[in-house]
C-alpha cells in the first residue's frame, strides 16, 4: 500500500503555471485595466487558432456567456429550449433569467450526456435552441444534435464550461453550435478565478455579440473609430473580464497542453487501476466514445446502487481521500420545478446522480494518485 499522504487530498487544486504574476505585472506597467486591452487579445486569438471558431469574446464566466447567448438568440417568456437535467445550475437559469422554459430531456447512461434520441420528442412550437453540455469534456452526439436542430430551425448553444482543449471527430467543443460557453472558473482545466469566453460559430452573430457583451453599446466600433461616438443599441450587460484576469489565463493558455495532458495521465492512471475493480462489480468507469477526445477534466466512478455513498464518502474522508458528487438534478430543485418542465422520464438521471462519485482529478495529484485507486479500492471492497 502506498503510504498515506501527510495531509489530505483536496478534491480539487488550482494549477499554476508560476508565470501568472509576471503577467499580471505586464498588465500592471501596461496601465490598460479594463477589458479588451492587449492580454485579452492574445487571449481570443488563443481561442480562435485553437478551436477554428469565427470569434471569441473573454467574459467574466461561462455563466455570463449563456446569458448573453439568451440574449443574442432573442429569447423571452413563452420560449423553451432543451437541455439535460443533469447539469450546473447556469446552464438553465440563464435561460430561465430572460422568462425562457428550460425543458429537460433524460441523459445517457454511457456518457451521462444528453439522450439525443430523445430531444425529437421535447420540441414544440415554443423550443428555439437546443443547449447540450458535454460533461467531464466528452462530447455529446454532436452530428445527431446539428441534425435534429436544422430539421426544426432551432438554434444549438454548447455549454463546453467543462470542454476546454477537448473534441468531437476533430472538431473543438464549443465550435460546433452556433455559441459555445468556456469557464475558466478555478474548478476547471485553465483557470483564472472566475472567468470564461462566448465562443461564437455563427457569423450573423457576431457583431451583436460584441454589442451585448459592452453594455448593448456599439463601444467596439467607437474604440475601432468606425463610428464617431457610441450610443445604447440593445439590451446588453457589462460581460467583459478586465485585463488582470485576461492576464492570469494568458498564463494557463500559454500551457494549456501541459496542463491538459497531466490531466489525461491521470484520468488514464485511475482508468487503468480500476479495471479489475470493474470486473469485481465494485464501481464503473466512465465511457468515453471513440469520436470524442476528452480533457481529463473529471474522473468518476459509478458506485452499484446497493451501496451508501454518503458512507463511502465519509470513510474515503477518513482516509485523507476527498471526493464528492454533483449535480442534484435541476428537476429536482425548488428553481427547476418552479421555472422548468421535463420532458419524458428522468430515470437515467435520477439513477445516476444517486450513484455518481468524483475523485481528485488535477494537475500535480500525480504523485497521490496511486493512493488514492488504492484507498479507493479498499473502501469499497467493505461495501461489497
Ligand atoms: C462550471 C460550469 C458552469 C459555470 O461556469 P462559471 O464560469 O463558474 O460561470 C456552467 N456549466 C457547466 C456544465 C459547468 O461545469
């Protein structure tokens, strides 16, 4: 057994690069703060050279890009679109924000993404976009959901929050639908505190993304000098990170393949280790599709339903192992039942969210990884 770590394993810890502060202080001599100055340039043309997208806009989180795609694609009260349940809470109250009905449709039991067999069935007159989220940056059955959404005109919004560096048969997450969402929350895989991008596919939206991101103003034309003075276009909001964050993830994106492939090693380390776990019927790996490239964001297992997870998340505790679980399905929640609709049955979901167990997962646990698959193992051969 490998030895027990002097402190305990956080469930999470925020990778630095040791080059942010050197960048916060060109920031700093720049004497340009607000956004949109020189770091959140590079920042875009990060993004863009990338992930192939049209346009890139940094903005304060992913949280504030799924607001300003409400926005863009002109939603309000008596609109629905469709999502999973099994989700972050953003994903739906950026809709519900503007008076939109979220409707939930069941996840995979694979992927645990949405069921794109089922989106067909949740669309009605009112559904004007589909907003799938790729969890743990596995892709969701991206060619089906273009399909069903040019078969009806509705509108496709990636939350790729959790997909950064990660793909679908070639293509970036957050390329594919008309928006896409980054966070770069310090949960994520390149981080800057809070912080996230408006990934935007769609030519046609473009120039009012940037009206939406700057207060609704045409700022970005003034400060171009196409127009002489800028004036209050359209409904917007100040979405825009100023450069001292900008500055920070240019620091992560300048590593972003390194931090990714520690990611992947590591998910790879857990995914090799608990193979016989597996066969034992003590837990299951997650299953990722040949099409999708993942990011090593997440490493879950899935627990058989017979056993307490709370109890196996306490004794894990007790052994300097921290591990969690998300989400409580929105459909569950008092928000989700008061601003939401389901569509269908929510027994994958519900199956899933019970059974789900997230483990360390990030850059530098290298070394405690192995302790961790063994304390694992050992905790749940107890259950057995
Ligand atoms: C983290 C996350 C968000 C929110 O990101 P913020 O940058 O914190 O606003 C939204 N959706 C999903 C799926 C997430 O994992």
């Amino acid at each position: 057994m490998t030895h027990r770590p002097s402190t305990s394993i956080p469930f999470n810890w925020p990778y630095m690069t040791g080059q942010e502060l050197g960048h916060i202080s060109e920031a700093h001599r720049n004497g340009k703060l607000a956004g949109d100055g020189p770091y959140t340039k590079k920042c875009h043309h990060w993004i863009e050279s990338h992930t192939n997208t049209l346009k890139a806009l940094l903005t304060h989180s992913c949280t504030a890009s799924l607001e300003m795609s409400a926005l863009l694609l002109d939603l309000g009260v008596g609109d629905e679109v469709i999502m999973p349940s099994y989700t972050f809470v953003s994903t739906a109250n950026a809709f519900a924000l503007r008076g939109v009905t979220p409707v939930f449709v069941d996840i995979r039991g694979d992927t645990l993404n949405i069921d794109e067999t089922k989106i067909t069935a949740a669309i009605t007159p009112k559904t004007k976009a589909i907003i799938p989220v790729h969890y743990g940056g596995v892709a969701c059955e991206m060619d089906a959901i273009i399909k069903i959404a040019e078969n009806h005109n509705l509108s496709v919004v990636e939350d790729a929050a959790q997909g950064v560096m990660a793909s679908y048969k070639g293509k970036s997450l957050g390329s594919i639908g008309d928006l896409g969402a980054y966070s770069f929350h310090e949960t994520k895989n390149l981080i800057s505190g809070e912080g996230g991008a408006l990934l935007v596919n769609n030519p046609e939206m473009i120039e009012r993304a940037e009206i939406i991101r700057e207060k609704g103003t045409d700022r970005k034309k003034f400060s171009e000098g196409i127009v002489d003075k800028y004036t209050w276009q359209e409904l917007g909001s100040s979405y825009l990170p100023g450069e001292i964050i900008a500055a920070f993830l240019w620091a992560q994106m300048l590593e972003a393949k390194k931090i990714t492939s520690k990611r992947i090693q590591l998910w790879q380390t857990y995914h090799s280790a608990f193979i016989d776990a597996e066969n034992e019927g003590l837990l299951r790996r997650p299953i990722v599709p040949a099409e999708c490239l993942h990011n090593g964001h997440m490493y879950y297992i899935l627990l058989p339903r017979r056993f307490d997870r709370s109890k196996v998340i306490k004794e894990l505790g007790e052994n300097s192992v921290n591990a969690i679980f998300h989400y409580i399905p929105l459909h569950q929640s008092p928000a989700g039942r008061k601003f939401c609709k389901i569509s269908g049955s929510m027994k994958v979901t519900d199956d899933i969210s019970g059974r789900i167990l997230r483990l360390p997962c990030w850059a530098g646990l290298e070394d405690e990884v192995n302790y961790v698959v063994e304390t694992t193992i050992k905790v749940l051969s107890k259950f057995k």
